[in-house]
C-alpha cells in the first residue's frame, strides 16, 4: 500500500548523500549491536560496548532528521514556478496581495473578493490568502506532519463537520433460495462532531524587507507559518485536549482491549511497568500488530517517537533478524515488523503507564479537518518598527473508528 508519507525517490545530491551516510550508520550500528549481545550471552557484558551502541544509535537518530529535514525541502514548491500559471486571474491575486502585505492597501484585496463572493474576510478579521500559498502550505504540511500523512483529511466550509458513525451493522445472514427471510435489525448509528478550532501564527517582518522588491512576500509568508504550523498540529492531533484544540487520539478514554467498547481506544500491556517484557520484548510488538482487526492490520501503520525507535532498533526475530529496517529508498519510512513506522515526536516516551507505541489504520481511524481558507491579518502597531501578519486557519480532528487504532501500554495491565 502506498502511503502519502512514501515520497517517490529523490534524487538531489544532498538527500542521496544523507541517505547513504544512514544506511552506513545502521550498518554499523548492526554490527556493534551484535558484538554487545555476543558478550551479553557470554556473560562478559561491557559497558564500552553499551555506550558504542548508544552512540551509534543517537547517531542514526541525527542522520533520519537531517535526512527528513532534507526531504521536506526538497519537496517544497517554488512560486517562481508557479508564475508560468496560465490563470489569468493570478497576476492580479499576486499583485494585490503584495500591495497588501507591503503597504497595507487593501483596495485590491477588497475588490477581488467581492468578485469572488467571499465571505467573513474583511478588514477586521483579515484577508483570505491567495490559493497559491494555501496551497503551498497544506502542501508542505502533508509532509511534516506525520499524522496528515496517514490520517483521513477532509475539507469542510463550515466550523463543525458532523459525521454519521455506525458503530454496530445491520444484521445479514445465509439463506437458501425458497427460504423465508426473516427481518433484519436496522444498523445503530452514532454522529461524532469534529469542529474546527483556530491555529494561528504571527510572523514579523521588517519594513527594510516589505519595502525589497526582491523578496517575494508570498514565499515568505508561506516559509515562516508552514512549519510552525506544522508542529502545532502534530502535537493537536497525539494529545490535543478537543475544546481549543483538535482531539488528540491519546486524550480518548483507553481500556484493556479484551474490554474493549465503541467509543473507548484499546490496548495491550507490556506487562512491565516503564519498559518492554524482559524476555521477548518482540512478543509485546507482535501482540499489539494482531490487536486490530485484520481489515485494519492490512494498512496499518506503527506511530511513536524517536526515542521510542531507537530502544526497539536493538530488537531481533527468533530468527536473529532486526525488526526494524530502514527505507528502501530515500523519502520512503522504515519498516517494523513489516509496518510502516511514523515518528510523531508527540507521542510520550516509554514510561510508567505511558502509551508510546500505536499502531493500526489511521486512515479509517483518524480523521482530519481543514476549514477552506487561511486567513492574514496585517498589523503595523502592536510591534512597531515590526509588520505582523496574523495568520489563522481552522484545524479539527479526533477519532472516527476506534476499532482500527490500538496503543500500547508501558505497564504491568
């Protein structure tokens, strides 16, 4: 299954290169990882060995970032590019919005939206951008926000998307071909509500900056909110609280999953309390990747942070093969046990009744919603010599299944 986090390879000098220097690292870290448990069974344990490991393991986890970092920039669309556009309307969006964001003159701004009917951008409550930066934006957002990689996303006008859930079917059954049919129960049904909350961001710029022809205003917008942004989202949708934040699928409520109830996200103990299983801790793994059913396990995906992969890179099969791999490709995200892994730097770490591993079908499971618009506010008062830009786009999600999502609790039940 392709993933959105899959990119395509790259083929830039740089991302080639950082690539390559990862796969030597985890070469390396394989080999020394293997001395240490050599010597582990011997029973002749070294704590040089055990810090060569740490090293070379803190090592791969700079190597991933700088690579991802790599990507996402290599991904990034240029405006310069998108000047080429044959829409005719384009050069008169640019040109107004510049006129906007350098001097203040909304006139333009004013003009093309009661054009375009728009409503609810005014001078009060700011201008609707220009769909080239939206664009850009949500493009880029779609990379370096791992949840909006694999979750459901949906665009919605409006502040609230209510969505009709069944959470039990309607009775079917096998009859033969004179048999009476006997009358099926109707499905029960559940509406969930996603509303949209308010992200903002405030870059400031210089007069110096606004004044320079040379600087393309768009692009710098679009560089300076994406990326914050970004990191406001990933840590919404892990543990956003719901009410001035999007509901993050840890602050649903969790039960045992053999207990497991329509409106409650499942879960499987290590049975350690702050670790994995002392014996096997790739038992706990492959339990929680069984948990899901198998119509989620076919396009599930594991979700942790870093610091999480790198304690479960050292873990082998009983066949004494890692069960983490790097990507095939540049761009393209390492596997567990076969399942692609998404790093949420969010997730908690492993600790006492933390849960640090998910894992499951966060397309059907989480859903994402993005209110059409993102809109500027300019204000040249509140941080004078300073121009802000206030910068608000409306953001929901929270779980819309929760049988296809199942965590992992660092705990002994």
């Amino acid at each position: 299954m392709e993933l959105e986090n899959k990119a395509a390879a790259v083929s830039t000098p740089e991302v080639k290169e950082a690539f390559d220097e990862f796969l030597r690292g985890f070469e390396a870290f394989k080999t020394s990882n293997d001395e240490r448990l050599e010597k582990i069974e011997k029973r002749s344990a070294d704590v040089l060995a055990e810090e060569k490991v740490d090293r070379i393991n803190r090592s791969l986890d700079e190597q991933k970032r700088r690579l991802d970092d790599l990507m996402v920039a290599s991904q990034r669309p240029s405006f310069g590019l998108e000047r080429k556009s044959a829409d005719p309307g384009r050069r008169e969006r640019k040109s107004a919005f510049e006129r906007y964001a350098r001097k203040g003159d909304a006139s333009g701004l004013d003009a093309l939206e009661l054009k375009a009917m728009s409503v609810g951008s005014n001078a009060d409550g700011g201008y609707t951008v220009p769909l080239e930066i939206e664009q850009t934006i949500d493009r880029v957002l779609k990379k370096a926000s791992p949840m909006r990689a694999i979750s459901s996303v949906r665009q919605i006008g409006g502040n609230v998307y209510r969505k009709p859930i069944a959470t039990a079917g309607a009775a079917t059954g096998w009859v033969a071909e004179t048999d009476a049919r006997a009358q099926t129960t109707a499905p029960t049904l559940s509406v969930i509500d996603f509303p949209a909350m308010e992200l903002y961001a405030m870059p400031a710029a210089t007069q110096v900056l606004l004044d320079d022809s040379q600087v393309d205003i768009e692009q710098w917008l679009a560089d300076e909110v994406q990326t914050v942004f970004a990191e406001q989202e990933g840590a919404a949708f892990v543990s956003g609280n719901g009410t001035t934040a999007p509901k993050g699928f840890l602050t649903e409520t969790t039960v045992a999953d053999a207990s497991w109830a329509w409106g409650k996200l499942g879960y499987i103990a290590t049975g350690v309390s702050a670790g994995f299983a002392a014996t096997n801790p790739t038992d706990n793994l492959v339990a929680l990747a069984y948990a899901p059913k198998q119509a989620y396990r076919a396009n599930g995906t594991w979700v942790m942070n870093r610091t999480t992969e790198a304690a479960i890179r050292k873990f082998k099969d009983s066949t004494g093969n890692y069960i983490w791999q790097p990507g095939a490709l540049a761009g393209q995200p390492p596997s567990l046990l076969g399942y692609p892994v998404a790093e949420a730097d969010d997730m908690p770490d492993i600790a006492a009744g933390a849960y640090s591993i998910a894992f499951g079908d966060f397309s059907r499971g989480y859903l994402i919603v993005d209110r059409v618009g993102i809109n500027v506010l300019r204000d040249p008062y509140s941080a004078k010599p300073y121009v802000l830009f206030y910068t608000t786009k409306r953001v929901g999600g929270g779980v819309q299944n929760f049988e296809a999502i199942k965590l992992l609790k660092f705990a002994a039940s």
